[in-house]
C-alpha cells in the first residue's frame, strides 16, 4: 500500500501543475473564492476555450474531437490538479459528462465532427431534457410526444428540472413516439437546437431562492430526422446510457462539511463553554468524519484500481448517498448552534455556509437520481434483489394510471 | 497510488477463508457458545500450526516476520467465520505488547512460544463496570510482585500468561503474568455472548515482569489498543459482510405476499444502507492499516476513524439481518444471533463505540488536521 504516482503518472501530474500554474491562480486559504454571478457564463467559457487549445478540455476524448486520449487515472490526476486553482466549474459539467459520451456514442461521424469540438471547446453548451411534470423517478413515465412529418418530427409536451436550459445552446431530448406501445419500447431519443421556434424556456424558483433549473415548455417544435440518436424505439436504451454517464459526474456534495463544523464548534460558546466540549457535538464530529474519510478512502480505492488498469468496483455508488445527507446534518448542525439566532441571514462566510448546506442539501438529495433510487440501484445491481413489482408491465403506455 | 491489499495477501486471505470454511468454524462457534466452552482448541491448535500466531513475529525468534497488512487480511476472515479462539487477545493485543515493549530477555523467552503455541496470551484490564482510565486502575505491582482483580478478561483459562494493566510506584505499567503460579485463580464469568469465554482473574501476590517504560504504561497501553483497533475492524468487516450474505440470500429465497421479499423497497433499502455501511468502514479501515503498516503519525485518527465504522457497520448489519429473517431470525436454530453477539463482543472488548468516539475527537483535537 502506498500513495504514491508511477514514474509516469508523477510526469503527468507535473505538466498539468505546470501549465496551470501558468494560466491561472492558485486557490488562497484566506480570501472568498468564486466569480460574480453575472459575468460567471463569460468567464467559464473563457477558462473552458483555454483548457481546450492547450487539450485539457476534454482530455480522455481521441484528438480527432479536441482531447488527447487520455488515461482514466489520468483524467483523476487533472481534476486533482486544477481543483487547487480558482477556476469556474460547473457550466459545462452536464454537457461534456452527459451529452458528450451520447454524441459520441450514437451521433454521425459528421455530427460528431460538427458538435464535439465545439462542446468540448465551450463555444455550444448543452443540457438534457428528461424529466418531466408526471415522470421524475419514474422518468419512463414521460408523455413529451413525437410525430414523425416526413422528415422531421413535430415535439410537444414539457420538460422540467433542467440546468442551464437559459444558456444552452443544444439539448439532448427523450420523448414518446408511440403510447400504444408498452412503457419502455414506445420512446425515441434527440438532440434539438435550443433555439428553435416554439421552445420556451421558464426558471424554477428553488426553496434557496435561487433558479438554476428551469421548465422547458415544447409547442409543434421541429426536429429534423437526422438528429435522431439511436433507433426509433430505443430511446430508453440510449437514456440508461446517459444516465450511467450521470451517476458518475454527480457524486460528491460541495458545501460545509466536517472541517467547518469542527472548527465552527471550537469558536462557538454553548452554555458558557466551547461548543466542541458538548459530548452531543463530539459524537455528530466524530459520525460526520468517519463518512467524509470514508468517501475520501473509497475514491482512492477506486484510483487504486484504476491505477491498476482494473475495472473500479460498485463501492463510487455509496458517494451521493452518504454526501448529500451529511451535508443537510451539518448544515442542520450549525444553524442550532446559534440557537434562535439561527434563523437570521448575515454577512458571517461560515454561518451562510451552514444556511446554504441546510437549504440546498434537500435537492442534492433528489438531483441525479434520489436516495431511495439509489438504494434501488446498489440493491439489484449490487447486491443482485429482484426489481420490485411494477404495476404498470406489460401495458400498453396510453393505459397506464396517472392519477390525472 | 495503491490503496489494496498485494496480490500475496489476497491469496493468504483466500487461504484462510477456505481453511476456515472447510473447518466448519461457524458450527465450532454455535457448539463453544451452547457448551460453554470457551474456546475451541481443536481449531486454535490447527491455526497455531498454520504459522498464524507466528505472522508478525520477527525471524530473528522463528516468526515469519511479515507484516500487519498479513494480520489484517486473517482478521477479516477470522471476523467472518466468527472463529471462537483466542486470536485477538493473543496476536493483536499479547503479541504486539511483547514485540513493541518487552525487554531482549524476554522477548527471547516469550516470542518462540507464542510462535509454537506453548504460550498463548491475553491482557486484563477492566476492574469494575465502567470503562478502565489511568486513574481508576488499582491492581498494583511492586517488587517483581502482583496484587489485584481484573474482571471480563477474555480468553484467560487458554492463556498461559497475561499482560496486566497495574500501578506501579511511580505510574501505570503493564506487568507480564505467568498464569502457571496457582496464585494466579482464574474463574468463569456468564456473558452475553460464551462463543468466546470471559473470565475474572484474581492475582494474589503472584510473580510479574514489568514491560517497558514502569511509569508510562497508559500510553503504551494506548498505542496497543490504536494498532490492535485496526485489527478488531478488520474482524468486524468480516462479520459486517457475513451478516449482508446472510440477510441478502435470505431475502432472495423467502417468499412473503406471493413474491421474494428482496423485491420489496422496505427490504432492498435496508440492505443497501448496510452495504453503504460496510462500504465506509472498509475503506477507512484500509487507511487505518496502511497508517498501522507504515507506523504513520495518523494512526490514532486513522485507527479510530476505522473502529468508529467498523463498530457501527457491524452492529447495523447484525441487528438487521435478525429483522430480515423475520421470526425465524429469533430462533437460537438460526445463525443471525452468532453474529449480533459477537458484533458486541468485539464492540466492546477494546473499549466501546462512545469511547472510541471520544478518542476520535480528542485526536483531531491534538492534531493540526484542521
């Protein structure tokens, strides 16, 4: 057991520092990190276009779509590096982790040479359209419907819980084609012009007050035949596919976490005495750092392996879970600890960081497949339990109950 | 970065799971738990002669001299197959002491029989029923001799020596017993859990070897129970995963409603949170024996941040295999009751969950981590 970089990989690891370091600043430990909101779109884009001439954009990718086909470890070591700097992240997480590896997989080799590049460059941004009003967990439950006009297909029906969907330029799209087929075989998979006639887009006001997910509505939208990904029909297949995608770009939960809560603790009076000598608060710090270690030791399990060439095991499937549910505790945590002076909004970076835990750590729950889905999956694909009974097998998808 | 056992010490544990599945060493634990026992001879003699006991032992007094990443992988095989011998009290805790703290002498005398099986040992340091500290200790050793009463030390009657937390004139030390004085009166103790036996031991002037430093023995006992705390995860690992086997095939197999009772949300979410349970506890538990391999400065964080999961993953995984099989998981006949009992047994044997809280905390408190 050690922890240390190959010979090869300690190269790597030094020409990403090196080239970073040129390009941009070093996180500090004293000053607030981030970007303004307004200019973040601008400066993302920026950042991405830079990575992108220099190959780092999308750097597992063959070079023929803008990467340098890169390892999977060396792909870890990169994201390792560049977290150290301060650089915008997040806009194009969606896109390159979801769409990305659909185009590749299912697109034409023109279309291929046609949006890659520009999706990997930041110069398109893309987001996915799957979830609607009526299908969440269940999101086979979808009713967006597909009419086949020569050609083309006319789209109508609504998506909802779409990031980014204000600034994106192309989504990828799963809709019902045929609802006298059976749930699963009657959906066909797109990717469509945000911007085409008929496509609306409104923001969802979030319980933190923000709006980063949006409801797209679709009246008679045109798409063209020859955007159509995979066969008509296998639209489910093709979304498992994405969804696999996307449980392996969300995982861990970013916000306060058991160092903010540890050091929070040793600052904070409680009855006259610091906060960190309550026995209550010592138990929650000592659960909180068991899991944050446990993750952190998980994903260098899974390095491991794929330092190894191995193929990691299902242990990654735990992260979401034990995250997002530890930070809504220790946002949970900090707010009583101010007591009735809990509830008020301040200026305080560590007392905005427990409010913003506790108020966004309910979507991280939902986001990206819910804690019970989840559940669902390390059951049957880990631990091989059958599915449980769907009410809803074999018929034909126009007489499913809905409850409206 | 190699965050994994060698392919070496893979094999040795593939080995052990397959000697301890051959030796039935389940069945042996229900038949030392319903006849009092206390431990299995047979089966500990054996292990002795597969050079286990022997594993860390330095070549120099006939060991094989490997290393704890050897012990770790036997520990979670011994933990799955709940082996009722006395390997942790003799290897982790005994054996450790005499190679870290014994003087040459010693050592000479000691380590070969250990290796043999003509030494077996255990360390006794509860006294009443609360936990053991530096200042509520009052067996005393003074001039080469030993006064007190020690109580739930396990394996005691199969031991032929103990290390004995005491006073000394000038601190804490640890005191080596050799059980063979009849001054030395060892009695059996009922306990939740006789598949392993507990016994009070009362030393009555009886000869003792003071171990190491005679006024620092707390800490020395400390550092036992850090590196002897990675060991006891590894055991509980084991008995974690045998404990989601058991429930997860029962749930496979038993029908409830016209179908699997595996297919119900109810049942799948209570495995799933037991595999993320496990899952956690491995991983730290791979740290903390790459901290303990390396004799890193993080093994107090490292070791109890692995106890920590263990513990908890053990006990969630013991309690809740019993609630899958129903009834049935109720009945002495079945095999969940072995491993909730031992899941306390091996919870509480180096200190309890609370405690081991507490030392997490109180570690990070001492350390710059943060």
């Amino acid at each position: 057991m050690d922890f240390n970089d190959t010979p090869e990989q300690a190269q790597f690891r030094n020409t990403c520092r090196e080239w970073l370091e040129k390009n941009a600043e070093p996180k500090s430990k004293k000053k607030r990190e981030g970007f303004a909101d307004i200019d973040f779109l601008d400066v993302a884009k920026e950042w991405q276009k830079k990575k992108y001439d220099a190959g780092w954009a999308m750097l597992h990718w063959p070079k023929e779509y803008g990467g340098i086909a890169a390892s999977p470890i060396e792909r870890i070591i990169w994201s390792e590096e560049e977290s150290k700097f301060n650089v915008p992240r997040g806009i194009f997480e969606i896109g390159l982790g979801m769409c990305g590896p659909v185009m590749m997989e299912y697109a034409t080799e023109e279309q291929k040479e046609r949006y890659l590049p520009a999706m990997a460059e930041g110069k398109e941004i893309w987001c996915q359209l799957f979830s609607e009003p009526s299908a969440g967990s269940d999101v086979a439950g979808l009713r967006s419907k597909a009419v086949q006009d020569g050609d083309n297909w006319i789209i109508n029906g609504q998506k909802v819980w779409t990031s980014g969907a204000h600034f994106c330029d192309f989504g990828i799209l799963v809709v019902r084609h045929d609802p006298n087929l059976e749930k699963h075989k009657g959906m066909t998979f797109f990717f469509v012009d945000m911007k085409s006639p008929g496509i609306e887009v409104k923001p969802i006001k979030q319980i933190t007050g923000g709006s980063s997910f949006n409801e797209v509505y679709f009246t008679d939208v045109v798409i063209p035949d020859s955007q159509r990904l995979g066969a008509i029909g296998d639209g489910w297949k093709v979304a498992i596919t994405t969804l696999m995608n996307e449980r392996l770009a969300v995982g861990d939960a970013n916000g306060a976490d058991v160092k903010e809560a540890f050091n929070w603790a040793k600052s904070q009076d409680d009855c006259g005495e610091s906060l960190i000598k309550n026995r209550a608060t010592r138990e929650s710090i000592a659960d909180w750092y068991c899991e944050a270690n446990g993750l952190k030791n998980t994903k260098l399990r899974t390095m491991s392996a794929l330092s190894k060439g191995e193929t990691p095991g299902p242990e990654a499937s735990i992260t979401k879970i034990v995250s997002a549910n530890k930070l809504q505790d220790i946002g949970n945590f900090g707010i009583d600890s101010l007591d009735m002076a809990g509830m008020l909004k301040t200026e305080d970076n560590e007392v905005q960081s427990f409010q913003n835990a506790w108020l966004g750590a309910p979507g991280l729950r939902i986001a990206g497949g819910t804690d019970e889905i989840l559940k669902n999956i390390i059951s049957e694909r880990v631990l091989g339990l059958p599915q449980d009974k769907r009410s809803d097998k074999g018929m034909p998808f126009k007489d499913i109950p809905s409850g409206n | 970065m190699n965050l994994d056992f060698s392919d070496d010490q893979k094999f040795l544990q593939s080995e052990a799971r397959k000697f301890l599945e051959k030796e039935g060493a389940i069945n042996r634990s229900r038949k030392v738990l319903e006849d009092k026992q206390n431990t299995d001879i047979e089966l500990w003699n054996k292990i002795v002669e597969l050079g286990w006991t022997g594993i860390r032992i330095p070549e120099a007094y006939g060991g094989l001299g490997l290393g704890h990443l050897e012990l770790c992988v036997l520990a979670e095989e011994l933990g799955r197959f709940l082996a009722p011998v006395p390997f942790s009290s003799s290897v982790y805790l005994f054996t450790e002491a005499i190679i870290k703290y014994a003087d040459e002498d010693v050592k000479k005398e000691i380590l070969p029989k250990l290796i043999s099986g003509d030494i077996v040992g255990t360390l006794a340091v509860t006294e009443d029923l609360f936990a053991p500290t530096n200042s509520n200790i009052n067996t005393f050793t003074d001039n080469k001799k030993i006064t007190g009463k020690k109580i739930a030390v396990p394996d005691a009657e199969i031991a032929t020596h103990s290390i004995v937390v005491s006073k000394s004139t000038s601190g804490t030390c640890l005191s080596l017993v050799d059980h063979s004085s009849d001054t030395v009166v060892i009695n059996h103790q009922d306990t939740i859990d006789e598949s392993r036996g507990h016994f009070v031991v009362d030393y009555n002037n009886s000869p003792a070897v003071i171990i190491g430093d005679e006024s620092h023995g707390w800490d020395s006992y400390e550092n036992l129970l850090n590196q002897a705390a990675v060991l006891f995860s590894f055991e509980q690992i084991g008995g974690s995963q045998a404990s989601l086997d058991m429930a997860t095939n029962y749930a496979k197999e038993r029908y409830a409603f016209g179908r699997q009772i595996g297919s119900f949300q109810a049942i799948k979410h209570k495995l799933a949170d037991m595999y993320v349970a496990i899952t956690l506890a491995k991983s730290n538990s791979y740290y903390a024996a790459w901290a303990l391999s390396t004799e890193s400065s993080d093994l107090p964080i490292a070791s109890a941040t692995a106890r920590v999961s263990s513990t908890k993953a053990y006990q969630l995984c013991s309690k809740e295999n019993i609630q899958t099989h129903g009834g049935n998981g109720f009945t002495w006949e079945y095999d969940c009751h072995l491993y909730y009992k031992r899941s306390k047994l091996l919870s509480v044997n180096i200190g309890s969950l609370p405690n081991w809280k507490e030392k997490l905390v109180s570690s990070l408190e001492k350390s710059n981590t943060y």
